[in-house]
C-alpha cells in the first residue's frame, strides 16, 4: 500500500504526498523500508519523509551531495540530511561547513545552519542539542483573561498564549530537553507577534515580562485589538512526537516537533544567542473557526526567555 502511495506521490497524484506526509507522522518507520524508492523517483520533498532513514540511505545522500551530480538537488538532499539526524548526516554537515559540498554557492545558507532545519543545533565546537521534546500532547483550550499590561508596541492587552507547569508529568515530559523547572506562563502580543519574534521574559513562579530585547520591526499593526480568550493547556499524549498540524483543527502540539508553515524558524536567545528550545505549537484553527498559520512557542530555560514566532502561508 505504501509502495503504491510512493509511485502515487512520484506522478504527483492530488493528495499523494500529503497521505504519505500523515504515514511519516504517525510512523515514520514505515517509510524507512520505502526510502530508497523515494530517493530512486526524486520524490525529496517534503524532508520529514526522511526522518527514518538508517546509515546505508544516509551514507546514499551524503555520497549524491559529494558527488556533484545533483546539484540542482544540493538544497533537498541537505535538508533530508538534516532531518535523518543521523552520525552520518552530522559529520558530513561538519565537513560541508568548512568544504562546502559541490554547488554550494546556489545555497543561501551553511552547511551547519541546515541542521535547525531539522530541529537540532550543531556548534562549531564540535557540540550538538536537540531543540525539540521526544514527546508531545496535545494542546486544549481553556477560557483566560488576556494580560491588562497591554502590548507596548500596538496597545493590545496581551495573550496568555500557554499556562504550563512542571509539577505536571506531561509537561515536564515534553519539556524535559529544555531544563525548565517550574511554572511557565508565556504572554504575547497575538498581532505584533505576527511581524517579528517577540521575547518574554520568564520566571519559575509563572512570571512573564515583555522582554526590553524586543526590537520592532518596521512595519507594525495600527490598530489594538482583543488577543483570543483563552490559553492552550496540555491535553492526551500524542502517538508520536511528529503529528503537530499547522492546519487542522486540533493540530496544536505540546512539545515535540512543530510542523513549520515556512522554513524552520527556531528563533536565537537575545541573551546568548544560543538557538531557543521548542516548547509548542498553537494553530490559528484551534484560535477561531477561520484561523489561519500558527504560532511557534520557544524558551531558553538557562537565560529564561521565552519568545513567539508566526508563520502562515
Ligand atoms: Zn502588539
Ligand atoms: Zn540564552
């Protein structure tokens, strides 16, 4: 069924992809028998199809980048090497950032830059960190008074876009990797978070501050308007770390990984500039019936910043 879905998605069939897109989610071993096949076809997009790839698709990659021959396919091959997240996959990123591959000049990024694309960050000094939680859940909804401390920017009372505390098992569990301990509340502007990053600072005690760091961008909204009225709390464990939904109602995701609208935008800490840890997704679907795009909620427990980014299509 899989291999007929493969040959489906290769013809450009209406809803191929996305139907091999939602197998990948659920279980991305089950394509990893099929990977070859993808690779044989050129079906490259869209690179979590990948994410189960073993050492022998790696290595296959990694030996078409070097190769030279398919350098009109040097951006795909990059980013599914990025999202393998395998041995391989780094210590090639590695030897691509100081030699770049064959055709690397066509590419608007290094080569170490495309393992944020895949949720995890590879330091010069030889580090790596997973930015995104092994597990997630589900985010619900619950009715909540929207900040009186109104956006400094635009004059909208702020969102209270997440309300979580450790002292829960399923968020300490999905915010394990990021070392936070405690209560975390993040607040927003839901509008102005639309044109830039926005930073809060964050305290174990559910403290949540405007961050000064927030730099506006040149163009803002000129109207205030009501943030939506309620907060995203956890809900019911998730199959895999894989199924949020930028789309679908009830696609808003505690933990794991996000599904990006656009390229992966893990913002850098204003403090550090180490790459934010990723805390949740909140769809504009769940927000109100004719929601569109999501926000992408990031912390860096060690500085204690919090930050919201948005995307649509
Ligand atoms: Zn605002
Ligand atoms: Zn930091």
């Amino acid at each position: 069924m899989i291999d007929e879905l493969v040959r489906a998605a290769a013809r450009e069939e209406p809803g191929a992809l996305e139907e091999l897109e939602r197998v990948a989610a659920a279980g991305p071993d089950r394509l990893a028998p099929h990977l070859d096949q993808l690779i044989e076809l050129e079906v490259l997009w869209p690179p979590t199809l990948y994410r189960a790839a073993g050492a022998d698709v790696v290595r296959r990659l990694v030996e078409r980048v070097e190769s030279g021959r398919y350098a009109e396919q040097l951006d795909r091959l990059l980013l599914i090497l990025a999202h393998t997240r395998d041995p391989l996959a780094e210590a090639a990123l590695r030897r691509w950032d100081g030699t770049p591959p064959p055709g690397a000049s066509r590419l608007h990024i290094g080569a170490l830059a495309y393992a944020l694309q895949g949720g995890w960050a590879l330091g010069r000094d030889g580090g790596s960190r997973e930015l995104c939680g092994p597990v997630a859940y589900r985010l619900e909804f619950s009715a909540a008074v929207a900040d009186p401390a109104g956006c400094p920017w635009c004059g909208s009372p702020l969102w209270p876009v997440v309300d979580l505390d450790t002292a829960d098992p399923r968020v300490a569990a999905a915010l394990a990797h990021t070392g936070w301990r405690g209560r975390l509340r993040l607040t927003t502007c839901h509008l102005c978070s639309c044109y830039t990053t926005l930073f809060t600072e964050v305290t174990p005690d559910g403290g949540a501050t405007w961050s000064t760091r927030n730099v506006p961008p040149g163009h803002l909204p000129r109207w205030t308007e009501d943030p939506p009225a309620v907060s995203a709390v956890p809900g019911p464990p998730r199959a895999t770390p894989y199924q949020a939904d930028a789309w679908s109602r009830g696609g808003s995701t505690l933990g794991g990984h996000p599904q990006w609208i656009q390229d992966a935008e893990h913002p850098s800490c204003p403090t550090c500039d180490e790459p934010m840890d990723h805390v949740g997704m909140v769809g504009g679907a769940d927000l109100d019936d004719l929601g569109e795009g999501a926000y992408y909620l990031h912390l860096h427990a060690s500085c204690g910043v919090a930050a919201v980014n948005y995307q649509q299509s």
